[in-house]
C-alpha cells in the first residue's frame, strides 16, 4: 500500500467514526477496501475536477461493474412490487445465491455504500463528501433515503430497480451517476430555506435537467443522497 492508499484509509476511517458517533449506528464504521478505489475527472463548464469513488462490494458489482440492471432484467418480477424485501431477493437469486439469505440481508446493510470525492496530492478533500448507500432505512417496506428511493422516481429501459417503477425514463444507470457526480462535485450546494440539512444542486444531463437533494451530517461533515428527480 503508497502512501496515497494509506492516507484514503486514514481518513475514511476517520470519516466512518464520525458518522458512527453522530448517528448512534455501528454500521457506519463499515468502510471500503481501498484496492476498490477509482479515480477520475469530471468537468463541468469546462473546470476540472478529479474525483473518486471508493466503494464496497455491493456498490462495485451493482453500480459500478453495472450489473444491477441484468439483475432487474433476470428478476423482473421482483422489481416494482412495492416490497422492499423482493428487491433484496432478487439481488440475491442473482448474484449472492452461494450464501443464505438472511446471511446475505446482513452483509448488504452493512457494505451496500460507496464514498464519492475529490483529492489533490495530498488525499481526499474533506470539505465535501458524499456516502452514497443504496439505502439508509428499510422502513415498513420503504427505503428511504439513497438509490433504490432516488430510483423509484425513475425507469431504466423501461424496467423498475427498486420497489417501484417510476415514470422518469432513463436508458442507463451509468448516466445517472455521471449526472450525480457532476451535479454534487462541479456544482455549488444550495441550501434548501426550508430544510436546513438540506442541499440541492440542478444539473443538466441529456434532454432531462435533474434536481439533487443531498442530506448534510453536520456533525460529520458528510453529505447523503435523499432523493432526485427530474424536473423539467
């Protein structure tokens, strides 16, 4: 491991604990392993902007190995449902089948996140921060807050990704992202006036423009994705 390696791990470590003492869970301490890490630039207006994202397994083989559709596509009926427990099925069948169930819900609570940034030389910057979960409750078959309730405002190639099926077309995942990169580095946060964690940023990608709105920990200095949508 470099010392560029070492100092990530440093300060996620350091990042994990103060979302750990903030919120009271201590499954915030989970972290990424940083043979994971990616790293790149994005641009906005024409300014550069390395980033990264550090993420743990799920959220590699899902998102960033984009094999979350091919999941929806071998289980569609899984998807959509209104069911939170259906989508966590139809991960499994598909991907984690070789561990049980029960074992597999566990293990996806807890590594079922990615950490998104920029950095210098020096390491990440600290001064903006988005852990980005699939979810961050699994409440009375709602998730709330993160992708899979981001999703439900949205289709991809006409297919349901999470409990529900939403009416906002997109034709891949990886635009998606590309989007909330951009809009969540390149952009300035604007404070909602009548939320006060609350911060949104409005981007324009391909014939939509999206609306973000990120939950900031205090705290922890960490932002959250809450939700997104089109809104054109």
């Amino acid at each position: 491991m470099n010392k560029f390696q070492e100092q990530f791990l440093n300060d996620i470590d350091e990042i994990s604990k103060s979302i750990s003492v903030s919120e009271g869970k201590d499954s915030w301490l989970a972290h990424p392993a940083i043979q994971l890490l990616h790293c790149g630039e994005v641009a906005l207006f024409e300014k550069a902007h390395p980033y990264f994202i550090l993420p743990c397994r799920y959220f590699e083989d899902l998102i960033i190995n984009e094999r979350l559709l091919e999941v929806v596509k071998q289980n569609s009926n899984l998807f959509g449902t209104g069911m939170t427990i259906d989508v966590l099925r139809g991960l499994h069948n598909t991907l984690y089948a070789n561990m049980p169930f029960e074992k597999f819900k566990e293990s996806f609570s807890q590594e079922k996140f990615a950490y998104i940034g920029e950095y210098d030389e020096k390491g990440l910057k600290r001064d903006r921060i988005l852990r980005l979960d699939f979810y961050r409750i699994d409440k009375e078959n709602e998730f709330i807050g993160g992708l899979f309730h981001t999703f439900k405002h949205f289709n991809f190639q006409k297919l349901a990704v999470t409990t529900k099926k939403g009416e906002q077309s997109m034709s891949w995942i990886h635009h998606f992202m590309v989007a909330l990169v951009k809009a969540f580095l390149c952009q300035d946060l604007e404070n909602d006036p009548n939320i006060k964690t609350d911060y949104i940023s409005k981007i324009r990608s391909g014939e939509h423009n999206l609306k973000f709105v990120f939950y900031l920990n205090k705290e922890a200095n960490v932002y959250f994705l809450k939700t997104a949508y089109i809104e054109d």
